[in-house]
C-alpha cells in the first residue's frame, strides 16, 4: 500500500501531463483527496474568462494514465468537456 503523499504526488505528477497535453493557455490546478473521494480542481482561461472548474478524479485511473497514451486522452477530453467554450 502505498503513502497518501505518494498519492498525492502521483496524481498531481498525472494530472499536469494531462493538462500540459491540452494546450490550455494558462491554469493552475490542485487534487486532493476529499471526504467523498479524490477532486481536481481547476484554474484555466477558457471562453474568453478566467473559469474554475472541480472534477471528481480516480487517483488509481491517474496514476495508470501515466503510463497509458489513451487513457490520458480520455480524461483530458473528458475535462474539456467541463469547460465552457473553446480554449483560450
């Protein structure tokens, strides 16, 4: 069993190539684990204004999207479809 700062770190490590492979034109971005489950929360330019999205996460589905091209796009389609409007 793995720390839960291995965790956070694995995930946050999954979630930035992610987001790094979604072009956005500026973000931040945070996940951490929550009383009912693992949450991103996201920072970016999008639609012509600063947005704020929060998305439940699998910390194992991250970790694996490491290692697993599709499963990376999968989930940063997916996160794009949270926001509105086209990329800034």
């Amino acid at each position: 069993m793995t720390s839960l700062a291995a965790d956070i770190r694995a995930a946050r490590s999954a979630a930035e190539r992610v987001l790094d492979e979604l072009d956005l034109g500026a973000y931040v971005f945070s996940v951490e684990p929550k009383e009912g489950g693992w949450v991103l929360t996201l920072e970016c330019a999008a639609a012509d204004a600063w947005q704020v999205v929060s998305l439940p996460v699998d910390p194992s589905e991250l970790r694996a999207s490491l290692d697993d091209a599709s499963l990376r796009r999968r989930l940063g389609a997916e996160w794009l479809s949270r926001l509105e409007g086209p990329r800034a």
